[in-house]
C-alpha cells in the first residue's frame, strides 16, 4: 500500500495506524451515506401538507445533527464514554448482541466517528435532492412510477454528485478525527490508534522525523480531497486548472 | 353523477383566496380549463393529478380517485401528464425517456405504439440526444410522446406553450391538433391563451380566483361576454366551414360556413375542402343597414339581430347577431347603436373586417 521508498521513515506501527485510519474511514461512510439517505430525503422534502408541524420538528432534527460542527469533541467524546459505559442502555444492548463493550474498541469508534461526521454526509445529499426539486420525481409518478422506482431511476443519478460529495467529505472528516478518538477509544494499537492519534504520540515522544512523514501523509490527503470536492463546484474555473 | 367523463368536486386552500369547483368535464374531445394565472387553473390540474393536497372528491369513468374512502397515488390513476416547463429526465437520452414510460404503460402488448409517436411527433432524430441538446420545442414533442406512451385514459396538459416563443408555439399547435384528432383520448387542457382555447378546446371551463365563472361548449363559453381575461381583447366567436375556392390571384381562400355564407381570409397554405375553424374577435365586426359596396371590408354576411346587452364598458353594447349557420358577437358604441336604432329581430348587414384562421 506504501510505496517502498517510504519504508524507512513510515514504522510498521505507522502503516498500522494509517490502515485502521483507511479502515474506520471506510466503514463509517458506508454506513453514512445508507443512515444519512432516507434522512436527507426527509429534511429535503418540502410537501405542501402539514408543513407547519413538519418544519419545526425538522428544525430541531437538523440542529441535531448540526452539533459536531460547533462542540467541542470532548464533550461529545464525554457523553459517548457515559452512553458506552457497561451499565447504560447502549452498553447493556451491545453486550446483548453480543459487540462486548463499546469503549475502547474499533465498533465504539465507527459509532462515534458516524455521531461525530453525520453533517458532512447530511447536508451535501440535502443540497443535491433540494437542487433536484420535485419536478422531475412528479413527472415520473404522473408516467405511472412508484416511489422506488422513482428513487432509483431517477433521484438517485440526478443526485450522484451530492452522493459523491457526501462520501468523499464523510471519509475526509472521519480521517482527520482526533479529539473524540482519545476520548473514547484510547489508544490501542490496531484496535483504536488511528493515524492522528499516532502523530501526537510521535510528537510526545519527540519523533519529530515519524510526525512530520505521517502529517505530510494526512496533509496531502485532505488538500486533495478538498481541492476536489471545490472542483466539482461548477463554475469554479480557477480550482479546475489544477486538476 | 354522469357515467363517464371527469367530475371533482374539490376545495384547495391557496392564499390569498381558496380554490372550490365542482365540475364535470366530457368524456372524449378536449376540455380547456382557461383563466388568467394566478385563478387557480394550474392548481385544479395538480389536484386532478394527485400532485396537489386538496379536500373532495374526483371521480373518473365510474372509479373514485379521491373520495368515497379511497385515495389514489398519482401513478395508479390512469394518467398522463404534459408539465409546462420541460420535464425530460436530464439524465436519459429521449430514447431512455420513453423507455421509462414504456415501462409503466398501462396497455402492455401495443407494442406498434412507439413508433408510431416517433412518427407522430417527428423526434426519430431526436432519439439519442439528451434534453439539454433539444430546442424548447422538441423538448416538449419528446415530452408528449413520452406521456401518450404510457397510454393513459385521459391526458392532463398544463400550459404546454406557455414556455415557447410564439415561432415555437406555432410549430406545436399542429401537432396538439393531430394528437386531438388522431387519438380517441380526452384531453384536459390548461391554457391563459383565448387563442389556444378557441384552437383545441371542445369544452371550456373558465376559472377567475379559484371560482368557475362559466363552463359550457366552446361556442357558447367563448361568445359570452363574461368570458374573463380582457373582455373586449378576448371576446369573440369561433366558427368553423371548410375552404370553398381559393384565388391564386390574390392568395385568399374562401371559408363556406353555411349554404351561402361565404367568409374570404388569406389563403396560406389552405386547400379546398380543408376543414377550418376562424376566429372572429367581437371589435371587428361592424353593423349597417344596407350591404355596404365601396369599402376595404371584404365580408359582408346578412344577419338578424338576436338580442343586446350592455357591455361591463358603458360606452359600449354587445350585439348578438344570427346569420343562416353561424352566430357572432360584436362590440359597438352605444353611440353607433342609437344612431342605427338597433332592435332585437332586426334584419342588418355583419362586416367582418378580419378572421384569423386558428
């Protein structure tokens, strides 16, 4: 996966941290964008009926799952160590079914990390099915087309940019988590040490050399993936060129 | 309740008044729903749809859409829509827009269907491009090909031509006569335009704020002076007749409408035998005692005055008029009126100073 000129600098502990980075980024923007479709679809919807009471509860749904933008993660890491804990009812239902405790562990990190990335899926799908409108999904139920099919056939390629969008920020945000990683996950080695979480024990450590190969890493990543995403916005001529 | 045909009786809020019709649109031919915008007529077509929330009943060909306990989605009640602005899916090529209605026609096995509307429509060159590469125009024969595929039992149009520059409006309104004729369907039709109304339509429901304000036959709906829009713009009569002769020399094309009433318009592209259906705006029409011999108004027809009304204008009266087959409505000066001494019964000479061939 890395190229071999940077072996002597990336540690295998390294490469461990970086895969589980890879791996944890992956698994929470599957799951995000299945959770965060049905949910945009419904903060998106501008039926004419019963607009009143509907907006006000979307109102508070989307204040919701705005909070990761605006608090600090250790308050969310805080109350997600309180929900993990073996005597709360999340901690109860996981050992129920089986997942064993949740803190400090890989499942207790994608829960986090989707809690904690949710509005970086949300609100790029909301933006792509309010820019599609409802007039294409009216044109295709007046053809005789149930809801699905209309989904399928119809919303889901119109609104495969947002898609595209929402997966790549989801996946991008989900790599450059580190306040509710320590919180709730520690620090163990393949199970929960994810690449930025390694850099500060670099740094820590005084391994200014090891830091500085893995934040280059993660730097380069994420202007790529923003310059990107930006390049996709259309008529942006000027971020365009570089691509 | 008629046995066939389209009834709602609907109520739709819609600020600042509320919607509330009760109506019985016909069977076959084409229904107009004509009003200004903003009276609610595009609003009436959504309810119909089941694209619009709305209180009541609609009941179509012995089956309850809306009402009786029972609600249908839009896409299981039997019909097809033609939306106003392009509704092409922007992501297919036409060819795959008529796949999808292919896909939910409710006559499975016609397969002859396709081709025909490719023909029908002129848009077999058109197949594999997307919507973004089509004129408005084309746009909108793809996007009523598309509806009659799916072979619907009525289909609903919202203001077709209303997106098209006059050229284009021009080049459509031939195929929407074809589709009237050439297709046993009925054809609800919502349009601003008197023009397109007194073109297409059969039946006329005219809607001002929400409210029905007259509903009848073409010719009866059309000719009443309460007809909404600008009345004295609007007004006037339809008539239909069948080209007589044409004369090469002067390009004009004589329109029979009885045994003996001869109308003379320009000859455009007309044939003899042709049928036609003119447009006789109430200000163009002139009364005099005698038929008048030296003068630039070409048709003169004997008429007998039926009765007369006083316009919503108090400088003006409106005159019906009977002539062997056709009836007419002018518009004078109640000046004018005095000085000739009009009385209902009253034998005179209608000069029709232009007919627009629609």
């Amino acid at each position: 996966m890395i190229p071999c000129m940077t072996d002597s600098l990336l540690a295998p502990a390294d490469i461990e941290a970086l895969w589980l980075t890879l791996k944890l980024a992956s698994v929470v923007t599957v799951l995000l964008l299945i959770i965060s479709t049905p949910l945009a679809l419904w903060l998106s919807d501008d039926d004419t009926s019963q607009t009143r009471n509907r907006s006000k509860v979307k109102g508070i749904v989307q204040a919701v799952i705005a909070l990761p933008l605006v608090l600090p993660p250790t308050v969310l890491g805080f109350y997600l160590l309180i929900a993990f804990s073996p005597n709360s009812l999340l901690g109860q239902f996981s050992h129920a079914i089986g997942l064993g405790s949740l803190a400090f562990s890989f499942s207790g990190l994608v829960i986090a990390s989707m809690i904690y990335s949710l509005p970086f899926v949300v609100q790029p799908l909301v933006n792509a099915f309010n820019a599609i409108g409802p007039r294409h999904a009216e044109a295709a139920a007046t053809l005789g087309a149930g809801r699905w099919d209309t989904f399928r056939y119809i919303t889901l390629p119109l609104a495969r940019p947002g898609f595209i969008t929402a997966g790549v920020l989801g996946f991008a945000h989900t790599v450059g988590e580190f306040g509710v990683v320590l919180m709730i996950g520690g620090n163990i080695a393949g199970e929960t040490r994810v690449a930025s979480v390694q850099i500060y024990d670099h740094v820590e450590a005084l391994a200014y050399p090891q830091a500085h190969t893995l934040s280059a890493i993660l730097l380069l990543f994420s202007f790529a993936v923003l310059l990107w995403v930006y390049a996709r916005q259309p008529g942006n001529k000027e971020a365009k060129a570089w691509l | 309740m008629a046995v066939s045909g389209l009834t709602t009786r609907l109520r739709v809020r819609l600020e600042p008044f509320e919607l509330s019709t009760d109506i019985t649109l016909p069977a076959k031919g084409v229904s107009v729903i004509f009003g200004p915008s903003g009276s609610g007529k595009t609003t009436l077509l959504r309810a119909i749809a089941g694209l619009q929330p709305c209180d009541g009943d609609i009941w179509f060909n012995g089956d309850y859409w809306q009402g009786n306990g029972r609600y249908r989605k839009t896409a299981e009640r039997p019909l097809a829509y033609v939306f106003q602005e392009a509704s092409l899916f922007p992501h297919m090529t036409v060819s795959e827009n008529l796949d999808f209605a292919e896909r939910y026609t409710l006559r499975p096995g016609n397969a002859s269907k396709r081709d025909d509307l490719i023909e029908l429509f002129d848009i077999a060159d058109l197949m594999s491009r997307r919507p973004d590469r089509l004129s408005g125009g084309e746009r909108q024969r793809a996007a009523i090909a598309r509806a009659l595929l799916r072979q619907p039992d009525i289909l609903l149009m919202d203001e077709p031509l209303a997106s098209l520059d006059d050229a284009r409006k021009h080049e459509i309104l031939p195929y929407l006569e074809r589709l009237k004729n050439e297709f046993e369907l009925p054809i609800i039709y919502v349009t601003h335009s008197a023009y397109e109304a007194a073109r297409l339509g059969d039946y006329i429901v005219a809607l001002d704020k929400g409210e029905v304000v007259s509903q009848g036959e073409l010719y009866d709906v059309i000719s009443d002076p309460k007809f909404p829009g600008d009345i004295s713009r609007e007004a006037g009569t339809v008539v239909t007749g069948t080209v007589h002769c044409i004369d090469a020399k002067w390009h004009l094309a004589q329109i029979r409408t009885g045994s003996s009433a001869l109308i003379t318009v320009p000859a455009n592209n007309l044939n003899p035998g042709d049928a036609v259906r003119l447009w006789i705006r109430a200000s163009d029409i002139s009364l005099s005692h005698e038929p008048l011999k030296e003068n630039s108004i070409s048709n003169s027809l004997p008429c007998q005055i039926e009765d007369i009304r006083h316009d919503p204008n108090p400088a003006l009266m409106i005159i019906r008029l009977r002539t062997e087959r056709i009836e007419l409505i002018t518009r004078i000066t109640r000046q004018s009126a005095s000085q000739l001494g009009l009385e209902p019964q009253m034998q005179m000479y209608a000069h029709i100073k232009t007919a627009a061939l629609i």
